[in-house]
C-alpha cells in the first residue's frame, strides 16, 4: 500500500501502455456512487472506513444532499493486476438525465466505461443513452452487473433462476450494442462472460465475481450464491473483493491510449490524418506538438480556473506557452500542472499525452476547447449533446450593487456547464439561465447562491420553444436602412438528413470543406451547393450561391452576424430558430465600404431571414419528454391518465409480474407538477422517468395563444407579427 502514493502515480503516468482511462456509465440508483467510493478505497486512495460513509466523488454539498452525482470529477488509482502495478484514471459521470451532456464531456475524455446495470430492475431508458455516448465516442464498454445481493436475498431467486437473469441483462446490453456500433460489435466489442468482460456483484457489499476469477480463485458460482444467501458479506468481501474483480477487468479488457487513440481519434478529429499533430494524436506521442481537448472547467478558491482535458498527444509543462483554438491567437501560460486524486488536485512535473490532465493558466478555454502547442490546427469534433436546453429561469440580483458580481458568476457558470444557454442583459439586470429541466435550473441557481455567495430572485421556470419553417420562400429581399445594399434570399426547411448529420457531427465547420462537401452530397445536397456552405450555426445552414460578387467576401463576417441575430429569436416569439436552410442568391453592395458598414448589413440580413421566415410558412415548436412509469398492475388506469392528461400520448405498455410499465410522451409545458401529480395519483407507487424526445410542432390551433403569451412576457408587441414588420424599411 504504502508505495501506492501519490509518486507511484506519478511514474505510471509516464508510461501509456500502463493507463486506463475509464468511466462508469449508469442509470440513477443503479449504484455508481457505491461501486466508485469502493473501488477507489480498494485501490488505496482512500481508506475503506471513509468509503461509504462518505460519498468520495460527491463533493459537492448539493449531491450529497439529493444523493445523486452532478459534475464529473476525476480520480487516478493504482491497481495491480498480474504482478504489475497500472494506473486508472476514473472520470465521474452523472446519472441524471438532466445532465447528459456531463456525460458526453467525460466520454471524449477516456477510453473505456464500465457499464454499471442494476440486477432487479435491468437496463433502464438512461443506460441506453449513456451508452449510445461512449460508444459514439468509439469507448468500449465491459459490464458491471449490480446489486446481486438484492436479487438473491430480496427476490430470493434460486441460483438457475439467478443465472438466466444474469444472461439476460448479459444479451440485452449486447443487443444495445449492437445496435448502437454493429462494427465494434462484430470486431470484439460484444459482451461475453467467459472471456471476463462480465461482473457481476454487490457494490454495496463490497464484493464481485468474474468467469476468469472464479477459475483463478477457484470460489464457485455456487459458494458465491450460498455465502451471499447466508448474508456471509464478510466472507465475499474479503475472498472475492470488488475492487479486485472490477479494476482486474478494467485492465485486461480496456485499452490503453495507445491502442484507443487510433481508433478515437478518426473519430473525433477530421484534420488531415498526415499532419504533425495528426500523426502524433495517432500515436499518442509525447514528443508531439500538444492537443488536448478540455472537458470540464472548475474553479478553485485558490487557483482560480482548473481546465481538464484529455492530452491526445505531446506534453505539459508548467510555464508553457499554448493556443486556445478558437480564441484570439494570443498564448496562454501554464501555470499549475496537475492531475486530480479525488477531490484534490496534485501538482506534476510533467503531463505526457494519454493522460487526463488539469491545469491552470489556460485562460481562453472553455469546455470543449482544442488546446495546442500550434497556433493553428483543426480543432476536435465539438461535443454532441444529446439534450438541449428546454427550460429557462430569469435571474435577478436581490441587491442593485450585487449585479457585477453576478454577470461575472453567471460568466463563470456558463464556462463550467456547456449546456447551459445564458443570456446576460447587463442594462435591464434580468438574465436568462436555460437548462435541460426543472432538477438541472434548480441546482444551477441553488449554486449561485451558495458556493458564489450571490442573493438571487429566479423566476418560475419557463419552457423554451423553437421556431422553423414548414414551406419555402424564394429570393426574399433584405434592403438596409440607406437602401444601397440589398441581400436575396431562400428560405427552406434543411432535410431531415442533414440535420442529423450536423447533430451526429459529420458535417462541421471545423472539418475540411471537401470532406463535409462529400458527405453532403452522399446525402442528397446538389453538388454546387454542398460546397458553397458559408455558416452552420445549430442545425441551420448558409449556402451562398451568388457568384463573382465584388466585396462580397468581405462582407459574409457581417452577414453571417445578421444571420445569427435573426437564429437566436426567429420572428414569431423572438425564440431559438433551428432546421433553416438559408440560400443567399443575390446581393447588391454599396460600392463604398463606409456605406456597407455592421449598422447597414446586420439589420437588412436579419430582417430578411426573419421576414423570409414569416413568408415561408413560420411554425412553433415546443420541447417533448419521453416518459416511463412503472406501477402495480392496479394502478395502470392512472399512470395513463397521467400521460394522456398533459397533451400526451401513451405508446406502449409491457407488464412483467404484478407490475406494468407505460410508455408514452408528453410536450415539457404540460408537465409541470408531474411529480407531484403521479404521486398522489399512485399513491406514491410508482416510479417513473422522463428523458428529452425532441421539438414537436405546437398544435395549429395554439400557436397564437402561445406565440402571444410569450411575446407579452418578453415585452414584445402583444400581435402576431407579419412579413412587413421585418421587411419594410
Ligand atoms: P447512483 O445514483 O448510481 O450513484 O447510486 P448510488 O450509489 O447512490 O446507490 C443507490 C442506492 O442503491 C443506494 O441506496 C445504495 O446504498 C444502493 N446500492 C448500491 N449498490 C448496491 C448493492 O450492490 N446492493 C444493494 N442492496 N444496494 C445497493
């Protein structure tokens, strides 16, 4: 134990084919907490008596409360396993669904995820999604089986019965798998017992069993039933431990840097393989230029901004001098090198790459950022999130002389949480925090208050609604306020196809405009389109068809600004715009630039669109939830009525013993006070979920009454606008 400090760790970092970057994947409840407290106090971080006692990686005050994980933290062990000692480095996920894109953030950063499932419940909607995202992110997955005690000594299954449900949750991961990453799948990825990519256990007894390690320890499956049967936990515990089996796994079956980084790099980057950076990101060298991809930002009293990020490729040092891509071309030093042990950060000498590194200094970087030695180089694919924000909150300084202080809190929040969308209105004082439910906006603002110290009054939540259009209008002319400069534009719904491919991130900005001209054409874009794309912004595109222009290039910056303006509030209730496909066919251009200036390009481009947007057939679209309650056969009558009450619509409903699960979906306006209602309505029986299911269209015959409720709260004109509001000069 005793060598397993802090220099051990520091050794092992040296050397990738001795690190394991991993996460562990679940749905809420399924015992991450558990299993993480206890491998870190197996592995020798942390004693045993404060595991359990204390929720390790919980540190936040607010988790510890609700009991449940919200950031991701990350904590470096040592184990070994056949006589050599490896060093795990374990990024903490969140099991709320209202924090998904926590989850993608921590996905970029590893290799591999231990997929925790719960034996009595099975897989859950949140294990699904969960692990749609390592696998997206090419992380290959082995499986935990969780709360086997529970199987045995509450459900008292015998141990043939005990077996098949093991195989069970076995095949239904598998079938996940499959469906998810076929190829992954095909080349060795599948799940398989014997091979020992399966464990199974009791993280809150401390114990686990595993094919390899019952043939190795010779503990048979029966011995293991019988002891746990006998609630003999001590005896597991100490013959069969958790960490032990678990991080055993971990090691054999996960893949070091060297040999993930091939594979997850294609993937997430879409520079030019050939590169400097690209050969060394393939090769996880050290003596490369630097690429790191920063995950998480935190801040520490003392220390200030942490950044952490994986490090692909070269190394960090303290004083270094690095580039925020993105960011102005101005160096950022480094000033702490460190890496995390828990909720402590230690600082290193050295960070070599295939390592989770923290640091300061890096003062440009936000979650998602591309960190390089080079002042320019193809930054990593962005993060995806599965979720987007469909809730806000307005927030307000309790005292006047607070308001600096919370624009610059709010500045800080926004860094730390990318799926959070904050507007900040420093004249009138009313912010807007939107986030991905009620729970996420709850302990956003309770934060606020607590770790930054700032009095606040929120507002009631609110729910976020799209805007888009459902026809066509062509070459709707924009003209600005002197009339010398007109913009011609058509506005389209952009297909189905490609808007997933932008989500999916196939298609960028940031990648090489001839690979994102291929894709697009493979997905049916015309061909002298697919390569005039201008702009992506959300899942809108500009494509500028016009040719042989003069200024025009010199112009686009300030046209794609208008254009920005007019997605982030389309003209019916000033709310996000999505799924527009933008055409710009014709311009006339002022040919003196003081004519041609931001104060006569924004205003006519903006008017344009949104004007354009009214003319195409303008529709309103309003944030859905999946839903998934579990009841007493008895109670099903309610459970529906619960969904199909709010606007909702039930889908399927599968019984299993005395108990009926509904499935089914309902738009996030209707749901406020759902937990409330389906617990009366049950009697507290039941137990449910909801997960975001996309942007469905308001119905026609509310619209209008939506559409003037939420332009009477935002001080708007209390009318439905018309083309001519845009338009006209
Ligand atoms: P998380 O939400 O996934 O982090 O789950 P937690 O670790 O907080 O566990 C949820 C609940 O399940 C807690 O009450 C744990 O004590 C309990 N739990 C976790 N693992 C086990 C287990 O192996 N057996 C039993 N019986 N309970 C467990």
């Amino acid at each position: 134990r005793g060598k397993k400090s802090i220099e051990r760790v520091t050794e092992l970092m040296k050397d990738p084919k001795h690190i394991r970057n991993i996460g562990i994947v679940a749905h809420i409840d399924h015992g991450k907490t558990t299993l993480s407290d206890n491998l870190l106090s197996g592995a020798g971080i942390i004693s045993e008596e404060l595991a359990g006692k204390q929720l390790f990686m919980d540190s936040d005050e607010e988790e510890q409360a609700r009991g449940i994980t919200i950031d991701a933290s990350n904590v470096s062990m040592v184990h070994e396993y056949e006589g050599v000692d490896y060093l795990v480095n374990m990024i903490d996920t969140p099991g709320h669904v209202d924090f998904g894109g926590d989850v993608t953030r921590a996905m970029r950063a590893v290799d591999g995820a231990v997929v925790l499932v719960d034996a009595v419940e099975g897989t859950m909607p949140q294990t699904e999604t969960v692990l749609r995202q390592a696998l997206k992110e090419q992380v290959r997955p082995v499986l935990f089986i969780n709360k086997v005690d529970r199987l045995i000594n509450e459900l008292k299954v015998d141990d043939t019965e005990m077996q098949i449900r093991l195989g069970k949750v076995i095949d239904k991961v598998n079938k996940l798998i499959k469906g998810m990453n076929e190829e992954a799948y095909n080349n060795g990825w599948k799940l398989d017992a014997s091979k020992g990519t399966v464990a199974f256990g009791s993280a809150l007894y401390n114990w686990a069993v595993s094919v390899p390690f019952m043939q190795k320890s010779g503990i048979s499956f029966k011995v293991v039933y019988e002891k746990c049967r006998a609630g003999d936990m001590k005896y597991l515990a100490k013959n069969s431990p958790l960490s032990e089996v678990v991080l055993d796994m971990v090691v054999r079956h996960l893949p070091n840097p060297l040999e993930a980084q091939p594979r997850r790099v294609n993937v997430i980057w879409h520079g030019d393989k050939e590169t400097k950076e690209g050969k060394s990101m393939l090769a996880c060298d050290p003596k490369g230029p630097v690429a790191m991809m920063v995950t998480d930002i935190s801040f520490d009293p003392h220390a200030g901004e942490v950044a952490t990020g994986r490090l692909f490729s070269g190394s960090l040092k303290r004083g270094d001098g690095l580039y925020v891509m993105g960011a102005a071309k101005k160096e950022n030093r480094l000033q702490q090198v460190g890496i995390f042990m828990g909720p402590k950060r230690v600082e290193v000498e050295e960070i070599v790459a295939g390592n989770i590194a923290a640091v300061t200094g890096l003062k440009d970087a936000i979650v998602g950022s591309t960190i390089s030695s080079l002042m320019e180089m193809t930054p990593f694919e962005s993060l995806k999130h599965y979720s987007e924000p469909v809730m806000t909150v307005a927030v307000e300084a309790k005292n006047m002389k607070d308001l600096p202080k919370l624009v610059e809190v709010l500045r800080q929040v926004a860094k730390e949480d990318p799926t959070l969308n904050i507007s900040i209105n420093e004249e009138t004082g009313e912010h807007l925090i939107a986030g991905m439910g009620e729970l996420h906006l709850e302990i956003i603002t309770g934060r606020i208050k607590r770790d930054k110290g700032v009095e606040i009054i929120t507002s009631p939540p609110i729910v976020v609604y799209r805007e888009t259009v459902t026809g066509k209008v062509e070459n709707v002319e924009g003209k600005s306020p002197n009339r010398h400069n007109r913009f011609y534009f058509t506005l389209s719904p952009l297909p189905d196809e490609i808007v997933a491919l932008i989500k999916s991130g196939d298609v960028s900005m940031n990648q090489q405009a001839l690979e994102r001209r291929d894709v697009l054409i493979k997905a049916g874009m015309d061909k002298d389109e697919a390569k005039s794309v201008k702009d992506i912004k959300g899942t809108s595109m500009l494509i500028d068809m016009t040719k042989g222009i003069q200024y025009l290039n010199e112009t686009m910056e300030l046209i794609i600004e208008g254009i920005h303006e007019a997605l982030a509030g389309g003209p019916l209730a000033d709310e996000p715009v999505q799924n527009l496909k933008m055409v710009l066919t014709d311009v006339k251009l002022h040919e003196d630039a003081i004519h041609r200036g931001p104060a006569q390009v924004i205003p006519a481009v903006r008017g344009a669109i949104k004007g354009g947007m009214l003319l195409a057939g303008d529709s309103l679209l309003e944030p859905v939830q999946k839903i998934q309650i579990t009841v007493p056969m008895d109670q099903m009558g309610a459970a529906t009525s619960q969904i199909q009450g709010r606007r909702g619509q039930v889908f399927d409903m599968q019984s299993e013993g005395d108990t009926i699960t509904v499935a089914g979906k309902a738009p996030v306006a209707e749901l406020f006070g759902f937990a409330g209602d389906i617990r009366s309505a049950t009697e507290g029986r039941a137990m449910w979920n909801t997960e975001f299911a996309g942007f469905e269209l308001v119905p026609n015959n509310m619209v209008k009454e939506v559409v003037i409720g939420i332009r009477k709260r935002k001080g708007l004109k209390d009318q439905m606008p018309q083309p001519n509001d845009y338009l006209a000069v």
